[in-house]
C-alpha cells in the first residue's frame, strides 16, 4: 500500500451509510464484504477490517424510507485492498456466492462493483503501482476497460476469510446536482486539486493519488438532497494531516459561504448538493 492515505494527504477515512434493516445488512456486510462487527446497537453497527478501527458505520433511521431516484448522494464508497493477490481471493469468494457484481480495468486500478441489500455502491479494488499510472498535463489517465478476471483469480489461491487487515477506505464517488459547484467546493473550500475529467464527473485528490474524491452528475443536473431519513450516506469524514491544514480548510470553507459547525472534536459541513462531511486530524 502507498502512501496516498496518510500525512501530507487528505483523505477519506470512514463512511456512514443509512439501511432499510439493520440485522440483514450486517449479515450481507459480514458475509458478503467480509467486515467484522466492532459494536452494535438496536440502530447502529460499526464495522471493520482489523478488528480495532471503525471503516463503515450502518444506521437504520426512525422511519427509513428507500432512496428517491435521480437524487444526490452516494455513487459508491470504496474499500482498497492491499494487494492484487488480496483481489483475487475476494473475486473467487463472489464468484463462489453467485452475487451479483459488475467489474472495470481504471488504468491506474482494477475494480469490483456491486450493490449491498438497499442499492447503497459498493466498489472494492487494487491500485496499480502509481509508477504505472500516466500523467499528461497534471491529469492521470483513466478508463473503462473490461478486467482482466483470469489474471486476477491466478495471483491467489487462499482462502477466504473476510478482508485483509490493512483494507483501508480508498475513495468516495457521490452524485451532485451542480459539478461547477461541487468541484469549486472541493477544490477552493477544502484544498483538492482536479486530477482527472469524465463525461459530466470530476476525480479529486491530494498528493497526486488518482482520487480520494469524485463527484458526477449521472442522477441528473440539479438532482435534489434526498430526504434525511432515507437509504443512502449519512455522513463520511476527511482526515487532516494536522490541526492547521483543517483550520485552513475551515477559514476557506466559511470565505465560500459554505456550512461548517463544530461537533466534539471535529468539524461538520455539506457540499452544495447536502452531502455531509466531518473533518478530522
């Protein structure tokens, strides 16, 4: 694993997501993903990869609702694995349980995709060696090109056992209705720089990862928030390298006119489209 989700970067460490049922979404990402369960409640599960380090919390609202069509919100959260051989093991798994997944060769990673119980995205991959990613005017290159399966199912032979300890949250996608707004959001509010364009999205990174952000407005221009109580992300955090560059992002985020409230020990605010972000050291 490279150094792209550690200091000087700023990167995405956990997500919250909203569930129509608690007890069987635990059971899909127990069985399915592979997280283990570090606590639960009646309305709340946080979950996993080693054991000690919360990666993704479920919340099951007070009358949830599923989520409106052609809304903002999450595409897809992430989970990076460490190594090919680490895909491989998680390919033959899914394979092996007949669950529905979709797959892609990015370029600079190779990606699962597949839908948890509620329609909440789900994307788990492998990065190339960043010496193998090409950059032509400070863009990286990127596509969507048909995965090498066989490869992949030839780097492991081992046995299944949930994920890999050092699994860690690569990336979030999420829809917006604004691009211009969003990416001005991210870009001059919170300190990313546009590392790569497709049809109607943007990939935002620091330290010149491939993205540790990407925003699309594939549900639509002008796409709404969806409602507070339905299926979709509740919340994902950003973590700063230290006190000062989340100051600065904060004094950058107000000159925006843009939401930010301090909570305990971090900050919260929204992009322009409602969705929720905590930033923390």
């Amino acid at each position: 694993m490279e150094k792209f989700h550690q200091k000087p970067s700023i990167y995405v460490g956990e997500v919250t997501i909203k569930v129509k049922n608690l007890d069987d979404a635990v059971t899909f990402y127990q069985n399915i993903i592979g997280l283990q369960v570090l606590e639960k409640t009646v309305q709340q599960a946080v979950l996993t990869a080693d054991g000690k380090k919360p990666l993704l919390t479920l919340e099951q609202p007070a009358d949830v609702s599923p989520k409106p069509a052609n809304t903002s919100g999450l595409y897809h959260f992430a989970i990076l694995l460490p190594s090919r051989a680490d895909l491989s093991v998680f390919l033959r798994h899914l394979l092996q349980t007949g669950y529905p997944l979709g797959a892609a060769d990015h370029y600079v990673s190779e990606a699962l995709y597949l839908n948890d119980p509620d329609g909440n995205g789900i994307e788990v991959y492998r990065d190339r060696p960043s010496e193998e990613w090409t950059w032509k005017n400070n863009l990286v290159e990127m596509a969507t090109e048909q995965l090498d399966a066989e490869g992949i199912l030839a780097e492991s032979n081992a046995e299944w056992t949930g994920l890999p300890p050092g699994t860690i949250m690569g990336h979030i996608h999420l829809h917006v209705g604004d691009l211009k707004k969003a990416e001005d959001f991210y870009t001059k509010g919170l300190g990313f720089e546009v590392v790569s364009y497709y049809p109607q999205a943007a990939f935002l990174s620091t330290g010149k990862y491939h993205h540790h952000i990407a925003i699309n407005t594939w549900q639509g221009v002008g796409a709404p928030t969806p409602p507070e109580n339905s299926v979709g992300l509740s919340w994902y955090t950003l973590v700063f390298p230290d006190e000062a560059e989340r100051e600065k992002a904060i004094q950058q985020l107000r000159r925006l006119g843009a939401p930010i409230n301090q909570e305990a020990d971090y900050y919260v605010t929204n992009d322009p489209s409602g969705n929720q972000i905590r930033l923390v050291v």
